[in-house]
C-alpha cells in the first residue's frame, strides 16, 4: 500500500510538471492540492487496515499523531500516556496486535460517546516473555447501550487476545489488556528513513 501511494505521488508530479510546462500553472496547483486531499484521505483508510508507519515509527510514533487521533477518535480529546520502554523493542506482529487490539477497544468504547479517552501503554520484558499492557479509558456523561457495532468491537478484541494468549479485563468504562511474546521472537525490524 505504501509503495501504490508513493507510485501516485510520482506520477501525479509527473503530470503537474508537465502541465506547468505547457503554461498551465493553474491546473497544477489544482491537482497538487487535490494530490494533499488525497494521500491524507489514503492515510487514514490505510491506517484502518495497517497501520503502515509501524515499522518506521514504531506503535507509539503511530499512535501519537493527527491521524490516528482524528480517525480513531470522531473528534474527542485523546490523552496518550507511553512507558519509557520503546515498543520497536517488541516483533512487529505484537506491535500490530496491539494496534488493533487497541483500535477494538475504542470501537467499543465510542458507544458511550466519550468526551476524552485516554490511553496508557507499557512495554515490559521479564526473564523469558516480552510485552505490552495497554489501558483505554473515558470520560462520558452517557449510560448507555452497547450497539451492535460495540458488541462486535469487543467480539472481535476478546478474540484477538484470547487467540495470542493475552489477558483482558473489562470494566463500564475501561478496557485494559495484556499482550506477550517469547524473548526468542526477533524484534522489529528498524526501516531505515530519509530522516536518519
């Protein structure tokens, strides 16, 4: 997905350097904009199904930016609170569970229409076993139902920690959970960027 996004951006700079080219400056600066609209529409759909920047940016680099708070969180305030304990330390599958895992609990959360969440993650590492613990809280005014959307929200996270072996506890208003993986289990793999 990354490598389709980058092959339109150099095709569309293709195009608008030729238009500019042949006198058509407006026309350029119109594609260029909607090129803007377009990646950042493409971002967050991305984000949905992987969240691509994991292996640059790690889960928290993911985690701490516009786009995961404005697609995740339909405008409440998000307060994200990361343990000294870089996740890169972590294989890249646990970081994606984690992800997701975290993107299910809000999912499940957002049907008492929270004013703030607030999200804690940890990273830890013990003799043999590796991990994460992740915490999702609100704030709400709200007591409500669990919708349909809620329940499978939560469906879907119950599964995703039972299957890898994980703990989940559950409260009104808070979700937390427990996620772990073998030392033996290579870490994520650092993608070199023009940054470094």
């Amino acid at each position: 997905m990354a490598q389709l996004q980058v092959l339109m951006d150099e095709q569309r700079d293709h195009l608008s350097q030729a238009l500019r080219a042949n006198g058509k400056h407006h026309e350029a600066l119109n594609l260029n904009n909607r090129g803007v609209e377009l990646r950042q529409f493409f971002e967050e759909q991305a984000l949905v199904l992987y969240p691509i920047g994991i292996e640059r940016k790690g889960l928290f680099g993911v985690l701490d930016t516009a786009t995961f708070r404005e697609s995740r969180a339909s405008g409440a305030e998000v307060e994200i609170v990361f343990g000294r304990t870089d996740p890169r330390a972590l294989s890249s599958d646990l970081q994606v569970l984690a992800y997701r895992c975290l993107c299910h609990a809000i999912d499940h959360l957002s049907d008492w229409e929270p004013t703030h969440y607030r999200l804690s993650l940890r990273v830890w590492q013990a003799h043999e076993r590796r991990g994460i613990f992740v915490a999702v809280s609100i704030a709400t005014e709200y007591d409500r139902q669990v919708t349909t959307y809620g329940e499978s929200a939560l469906f879907l996270l119950e599964a995703r920690v039972k299957a890898s072996g994980g703990r989940l506890r559950r409260d009104l208003h808070c979700i937390r959970f427990l996620l772990s993986e073998s030392n033996d289990e290579p870490v994520a793999v650092q993608v070199p960027t023009s940054e470094q």
